[in-house]
C-alpha cells in the first residue's frame, strides 16, 4: 500500500513537474523570445486595445480595423494599455493573462472526460509545448488573439460547462438553470466576435452536442436527454443569433470601419477555387515544420527536425480519423463531442481555405492544427485507459514527447535582435518621432519602440506616389503633430530608388540604416 501510494506521488511530481515546464516555456517566449520574431502581424491585439481606449470603449469610429473581435484579446490588453502605453510590457502582460484563460479552460476540459489530475496535466503540458514548433503557430496562438486560437478557446470553455449539465434530468435542477445559463451567455459573448466565430466555435460546439445525440440510436428519438439537449442548442443558437446581432448593430452605430473581414465573406470565382489536397497538406506541413527558405541536408539537425515534425503533422491528422473509427466504443459523451465538433472545425476550416478570398496562408490552419494536437492527445489518453489499446497510446505519447522536445528547441534557438529594435534605436539617435513605412516596418516599430516612436503605414506604387494604407489605422496618424518639425519615411531599397526623384527629392536628409534601408528626413509632414 505504502509503495502504491508513493508511485502515484512520483507521478503526480511528475506531472506537475511538467506542467509547470510547459508553462514556463511558454512565458519564456512571451517574455524574452517573441520579441526576436516580433512583426506587425502581432501588433493587431494591441492596436484593437488601444482604439477601444481612444473610442468609446468598445470601438474607435477613426480605426480601420483589419476585423473586429469586442470579446477577444484586445479586451484582456486594454488595462495593461491603459497604464502602460502600446507597447511589448503591455502585448506581454496581456498574453500572460490570455495563457492564464486558455490553461484553465484547457485543464477543464481534460478533467471533464473523466482523465485524472495527473493525466490532464500531462494533457496540457503536451498541447502548450505542441504550440511552439513554429513561428505560425507561436504567432497565432501567443502573438495575437484572433479567430483561430479563440475558436479553439471557445469549444474548450464551452464544452467543460456543458459536461456540468446534466441534460437526463427531466425537470432541470437548479444548479444545472444556472450551468445552462451560463453557456448561453458565453455564447452570446462569443458571438459578439462575428462571422468567423460562428464559423470556427457556434457551429462546431452545438452542431457537435446535436450530432453526438443524433447518432446515438440506442436511445430514442423524443427521451428526455434528447428533447433536453435540442431545446439547450436552439437556445444556444438563439444567443449566438442575438449577440451577432447585438455586436453588429453597435458597430453600425459606432461607424465601425473594417477592410479585411469581407475576405472571410467573399466566395472567389469557381477558377480560384482551391481543390488539390496536397497543398492543403503542404501548407500544414509548413504550420508544423516551418518554412524551408533553401534546400537542407536530410541528415543536418535542421533536416531531421523538419522531417519528423512533418511524419508529427501526418500523426496529428490521421489520429482523429481513427478516433472517429473507434467512436462507438468511446463512452466518454463529452469525448464524443470534442472529436465530433473537430470534423465540423476541419469542414468549415477547409470551406474557408478553398472558396473565400482569406485562403491560402499557413496560418488559417493553426486553429485546426492545435485542435488536431488536443484530439491527438486525448485519444492518446483514452487508450491508456484501455489496456488492451495502452500499448499504442504509448506510442502516440512518445511520437508527441520527441515532437515536444523540437518545439522546445525550436524556441531555444532564437538568436539576435529585431531588426525594428535597431531602427528604433536610430530613429531615438537622430530625435526622430513620427514617421511612415510600409506597412510591415511600421506597427512593428510603433510596439517596440513603446509609443515613443509612432510611424503609420503607407503604400508604395511604382511610380513613386506614396498614399496612407488604412489597415489597422487611424486617419489622425497621417495628420501633422503638433510640436513635431520633422517627419521620416522609411524605405526598403526599392522603395528609396522608386521614390528619390519624386517624393524623397525634397528630404533634408537620407540616413542608412542597414543594407536594405533607408530613412529619409522630411522639414514637412507628407500627406
């Protein structure tokens, strides 16, 4: 007795050991790391925080948002923005705060399938440290709150309420009213994030609670589970219906103005459609394993890590479809939905990759990739449990502990600085405040250099005209600033020689900055 209880010690050791490892490397990166690969993709959070503070709470009638998500990471960044400016302490800070949420919720929802403390550690553990093989996934997932790591959020929120209600009892109790309560408000707070929430969380959860009963034809048709379960999910959909509606019309009161969200909206002509599976594979491969900028060696470290990472990225994809193959000997119902609700995920994720205009890209994927990792490893856990099946879950969980292990030192191995740290650092030098660059050089210098420096996008044409680019800015940001004297512009080296004789011909003047920059002076603002 004495030794059984000082092995289940160990393996409790064991798993918080490496629970808190997870975590910690997880805020390693947040913290130290992320910066290194900081751009302006990972300003979006940020900036959303700041013009709800500049509007009227919710949104700014002068922002031009890329898309607007009221119930998302620009709400947990926005007291962090309130007392520390936009800048990389407040991006920090309120990621911290979003690890937080999505560390409960990811423990929840492995302790509601009935997994032990130990194993749904261990879970979690596992999901967190399969977030960090790339710079997608670490960006997605850790760099901004956007559809994709808010649908996966949502589904792990929602579903660890839903496995409180006890949807068999004939005359709902009072604690299951208030767990009932609770889910629809969530949803309609959820919903409040738009189309692609009702995309990426609405459908999948509830389609996947009414699926999971559907197809369970041992019970009939009109029992009380069922009847229970259909009036919760049009309830559901009736308070995603009104805070879709609810978050709309706000929005049209606030002349909230978008200009990338009709991309998830807009159905290409049928010659764009994407039908060839093996660039969906492809772009996946590219989430797990990264890019390949130049061949490689097989056999070099950086070849052995891409290649197995890929061998990981077929694991993960394959796993659920032999999950849904073992579906009638999973009596785990929360299970039952969690797996259902990924195929409706897969489904909608592929509708949006082939026929909208926001296709292509490997980072629409990373939503389905890490709810893929969280299947994976919950069937993992559910083979353990099964003695005759523990042998092949030990399998999947040395696969994932050696993928694990590359997605540590894929972080580890971050080395330099931000090539915006050093821009920032010149443009302090020579008393430079406020400028403009093309879009990927500005908001990314902005963050960094904690508001001291604000530079506004633009767009280059080749004839040299330069214009404001209204994405994810302020009309106010390409007006003068009072008490400034001198603006600057901040050019790639194509963009100097297409410029130089038309808008840079009048700079007072032109400073290197690196072999591909250049920062051109100005005694006037240029729009």
């Amino acid at each position: 007795m004495e030794a059984r209880r000082v092995g289940l010690d160990r393996k409790r050791t064991g798993a918080i050991l490496l629970f808190m490892f997870s975590v910690f490397m997880v805020l390693y990166y947040i913290l130290v790391k992320e910066r290194i690969e900081f751009d302006s993709d990972f300003t979006d959070t940020i900036l959303w925080a700041e013009a709800m503070l500049t509007g009227n709470g919710l949104f700014d009638s002068e922002m031009y948002y890329a898309y607007t998500l009221p119930f998302g990471g620009s709400l947990l960044m926005m007291p962090f923005v309130a007392v520390f400016g936009v800048g990389y302490t407040a991006h920090a800070l309120g990621f911290i705060l979003f690890l937080a949420i999505f560390v409960f919720s990811l423990y929840k929802v492995f302790r509601s399938m009935d997994f032990s403390v130990d194993l749904s550690l261990t879970a979690s553990a596992i999901v967190l440290l399969m977030s960090l093989p790339t710079k997608d996934t670490r960006m997605i997932m850790w760099g901004h709150v956007i559809h994709y790591s808010l649908g996966l959020l949502f589904v792990m929120a929602a579903t660890a309420v839903y496995a409180g209600i006890d949807v068999k009892d004939p005359v709902f109790s009072k604690e299951n009213r208030k767990r009932s309560f609770l889910l629809l408000i969530l949803t309609a707070l959820f919903c409040t994030n738009g189309l692609t929430t009702i995309l990426f969380f609405c459908i999948p959860f509830y389609g996947a609670v009414i699926m999971e009963r559907f197809v369970s034809i041992k019970d009939e048709l009109l029992c009380t589970e069922n009847k229970n379960t259909a009036f919760l999910c049009f309830a559901g959909l009736c308070a995603a219906a009104a805070g879709f509606v609810i978050s709309a019309v706000v929005q049209k009161l606030s002349g909230v103005k978008t200009v990338y969200e009709s991309m998830f909206k807009t159905i290409t002509m049928w010659q764009e459609w994407v039908w060839d599976f093996m660039e969906r594979l492809r772009v996946m491969f590219v989430c797990v394993a990264g890019q390949i900028p130049e061949e490689i060696p097989m056999e070099s470290s950086t070849g052995i890590r891409v290649l197995y990472m890929a061998f990981v990225c077929l694991v993960i994809l394959c796993t659920p479809f032999i999950a849904l193959g073992a579906y009638r000997r999973i009596e785990n119902k929360i299970i039952r939905i969690y797996l259902l609700s990924y195929f409706i995920l897969l489904f909608f994720t592929m509708f949006i990759f082939d026929f909208s205009q926001a296709r292509g890209t490997a980072h629409r994927m990373i939503g389905l990739y890490m709810t893929s990792v969280t299947v994976t490893v919950i069937f993992m856990l559910w083979l353990f449990k099964h003695g005759a099946l523990s042998r092949f879950g030990a399998v999947l969980a040395v696969i994932l502990a050696v993928a694990c292990l590359f997605s540590v030192y894929s972080v580890m191995i971050l080395r330099g600085q931000n090539r915006y740290d050093g821009l920032t650092e010149v443009l302090r030098e020579h008393d430079l405040q406020r400028g403009y660059a093309e879009y990927w050089s500005a908001q990314v210098t902005t963050v960094l250099s904690d508001s001291d420096i604000t530079v506004a996008p633009v767009m280059i044409s080749e004839s040299g005209e330069i214009t404001p680019r209204l994405y994810n800015a302020r009309m106010d940001q390409f007006e003068p600033a009072e008490g400034i004297d001198r603006y600057f512009l901040f050019l790639s080296s194509w963009e100097y020689e297409t410029t130089k004789d038309t808008v840079c011909r009048d700079a007072l003047e032109v400073i290197p900055f690196d072999e591909d920059g250049y920062i051109v002076v100005f005694d006037h603002n240029l729009f």
